[in-house]
C-alpha cells in the first residue's frame, strides 16, 4: 500500500509523521519503505538516518540544435510555454534550466534540427534504516525539475508491503506527481486560521484526484477548533491528533523521532495505519460495487 503524507502549507509535521509512521509500522513487524518525495527540501534522512548504498545521477532530456541544419523558422521557439528555446535573428538560444522535457520543439521541428541530449537535474539516493528501505532525492540549485526526480525515486516504489511518500508542502505540480496514483494521502495540519486555510486547498487537491484521505492534526491542544468543526461539516475523518509537546519538539530540534521520546505514539501510528488500511478497503469496496 502506498500512502502519502502531505500538507497544504510547510511545517505542519509532515514529515514527523510520515517518518514516525514508517519506523512504528517498521517496528511492528511491516514490511516498509520511505520515500521523501520533498525534493527541494528533503529532511526525512536527518531523523530516519539511513545508511546509503546507492547514489545516482537523475537526467533529463534536454533539446541540442544543429545550427547548420537549422533554418531559423522559429516553431520551436513560438511552440515552448517555459522560455527555454527561442530564435534570435536567425540563430536558436537553448536555456536547458527552463527546459521542462516535453519533447515539443523536437517534434515540431521541421528539418530535425533538434535532438535531444542529457542533463542533470539532481541525485537520488537510496539505503537503509534500520529495516525501512529509505529512498530520497535532491534537486540541483537551480534546477527546476523537481518533478523528474519525484518521478524517478517514486519508480522505485516497493510493491510488498507499506510506502510512505512523504510529499512537498503546497498543492503545486511536484505535490501532484508525489501523491499521483497513490492509495490514501493523510494531510498534516495544526489548528490555525492558516492551517485550516492551506489544508482547504490541499482537500480540493486530493478530491479532484480522487484518492481517499483523512486528515492529522499536529499540536492539536493549540489555535482553535476550525479545522475540526471544517472536518465535521466536510465529513473528512480526523484520523490522528498529536498534542503540543515541549518533549517532542526538543527531540525535533535534535533531529530525533517522536516515538523514540514518547514511545506512547508508536502504538497511536500502528493505529492509524489500521484505520487507514480499513478505509483503503471500504473505498476499494465502493468502487468496485459503482462498476
Ligand atoms: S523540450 Fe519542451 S520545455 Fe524544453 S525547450 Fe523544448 S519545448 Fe521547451
Ligand atoms: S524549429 Fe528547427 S529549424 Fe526552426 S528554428 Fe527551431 S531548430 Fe531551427
């Protein structure tokens, strides 16, 4: 099963949550993984600690014009939405940083001037911890490809057992192609007019995708109960709350996992995974019997 742990705005616990769910269920005696997906702000490693055994270059197909062949006509240029190629008086400018691989002004070339070479967009590296397959990746400074190297370590999603991806702040592109064809996305939030602003946009999100979710609230004892009385009146399930702790935010600050301070929560994470695993299947229920 693939759940992703998402949020509408950053720091809300994301993180704290998917990794402390994934060495709870670890412990447990699951079979799991965790992917950071937050390519642009990876952390997950700084609490799971993983030892990594593999590191690898993640490329992008990026356009290279033969400017002898080229006959300035200028489609590739008039075709791109990003900036990235453009004709200039005759003589086609490539600025590979913008590119977005989409292959158009390869297609769109009349004289197959364009072909296509290499580039790299960042790393992704895998290993272990502790039992818990650990996967991330981490984007060069400014590359925008983020979604190629979410992408690529998604793609070495296990199929036994449990994948935690532990996806971007925000509702943008990168957050899409992280929570994209999961099983069920768990969106953090905290109890706070801009909490329960940001996670109104991330359940637009999830309901146009049309993936089961449920809602966890972090430092659930501070702000107000809008994000509560939103949950009720939207029928979303509110399927963790995690209290303010001083303990926990110390341990946080050391880089240190919640359950190892509070091993209380362990059983809370096992719990939330059986509740999610049983709305996975009613949900799978459902849509077999609209069929
Ligand atoms: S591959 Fe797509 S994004 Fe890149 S330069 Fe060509 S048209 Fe633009
Ligand atoms: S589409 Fe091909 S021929 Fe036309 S300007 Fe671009 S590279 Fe040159």
């Amino acid at each position: 099963m693939n759940i992703a742990v998402a949020s509408g705005k950053g720091g809300t616990g994301k993180t704290t949550i998917a990794t402390n769910l994934a060495l709870s269920l670890s412990r447990n005696g699951c079979e799991v993984q965790y992917l950071d997906c937050d390519a642009e702000e990876p952390n997950g490693h700084i609490f799971l600690k993983p030892e990594f055994e593999q590191s690898v270059d993640v490329m992008v197909p990026v356009p290279h014009v033969d400017q002898y062949q080229c006959t300035g006509c200028g489609l590739c240029g008039d075709l791109c939405q990003y900036g990235a190629i453009t004709c200039v008086k005759g003589k086609v400018l490539v600025f590979e940083e913008l590119c977005h691989s989409c292959g158009g002004c390869t297609a769109v070339c009349p004289v197959n001037a364009i072909t296509e070479r290499d580039r790299k967009v960042g790393i992704a590296e895998f290993g272990n911890s502790n039992g818990i397959k650990f996967g991330h990746s981490l984007l060069d400074t400014g590359a925008v490809q983020t979604p190629a190297l979410i992408n690529y370590v998604r793609k070495h999603a296990v199929t036994d057992g449990v994948c935690i991806i532990d996806a971007p702040p925000g509702t943008s592109c990168t957050v899409i192609e992280a929570v994209k064809n999961t099983d069920y996305v768990l969106l953090a939030t905290e109890p706070t007019p801009f909490g329960l602003s940001d996670l109104k946009v991330a359940v637009g999100m999830v309901r146009r995708l049309g993936i089961p979710f449920g809602v966890a609230i972090n430092r659930c004892d501070i702000g107000d109960d809008e994000v509560e009385v939103y949950c009720r009146e939207e029928d979303i399930d509110i399927m963790l709350s995690i209290p303010n702790s001083r303990k926990v935010a110390e341990a946080y600050s050391r880089g240190e996992m919640m359950v190892e301070v509070s091993p209380e929560f362990a059983q809370k994470f096992v719990i939330l995974y059986e509740n999610i695993n049983s709305e996975v299947d009613d949900a799978t229920t459902e849509l077999s019997a609209s069929h």
